[in-house]
C-alpha cells in the first residue's frame, strides 16, 4: 500500500483489497488501486456532509471499479449474476416495489 494514502483512503484499501486480489489485480496495479481507494473515500466524505460527489468523480470512480473488478459486467460475470430474471442471482429481487 502506499504510504501517501489518507487514513480513509487506507480504509478503503483493506476493504477492498480481498477483492481486488481475486480479480488478479497485483503489485502492478497498485497505483490504479491507490487511485481509486482515494477517490473513494473523497466522494464517501462528500457522501457524508449531505452534498453530492461531482459527476466526473462519481463516473471516474465507476470506470476504476470497472477495470479492478470491484463492480461492473467483469465482476457480474465472475459472479454469475448476470441474469436479471432469476431471483436467485439478483439482490434487488427481493425488494418491496415503491
């Protein structure tokens, strides 16, 4: 881990870490990874104060999950939770309609 990471961002990285990992993210992404654990934990403190995370954070933060696997298709298909038909697949499935 970097040293140059926040005590947030720090937090991020052990949260996700184990994930990250079994994705094949290694040594040679940790910038990658350093990058989107502070991102983050920015927009989780912006969260926080009750405001709304710039757009370009939110949608730069998804295209670094993306490519560590943490979310996106990548991680569905890992998953195998790619058919939004079966409940069984589906963690929403379950939610009262609005």
């Amino acid at each position: 881990m970097p040293d140059y990471l926040s005590a947030e961002a720090q937090d991020v990285w052990f949260e996700e870490l184990e994930r990250v990992v079994a994705h094949g993210v290694n040594a040679d992404h940790s910038s990658t990874f350093a990058t989107y654990c502070s991102l983050e934990a920015a927009c989780r403190a912006i969260w926080l104060t009750g405001e709304v995370p710039r757009g370009a954070y939110l949608t730069e933060k998804r295209k670094l999950a993306e490519l560590l696997g943490i979310s996106g298709l990548s991680r569905r298909i890992a998953l195998g939770t790619t058919d939004p038909l079966n409940p069984a697949a589906n963690p929403f499935a379950a939610l009262p309609d609005a």
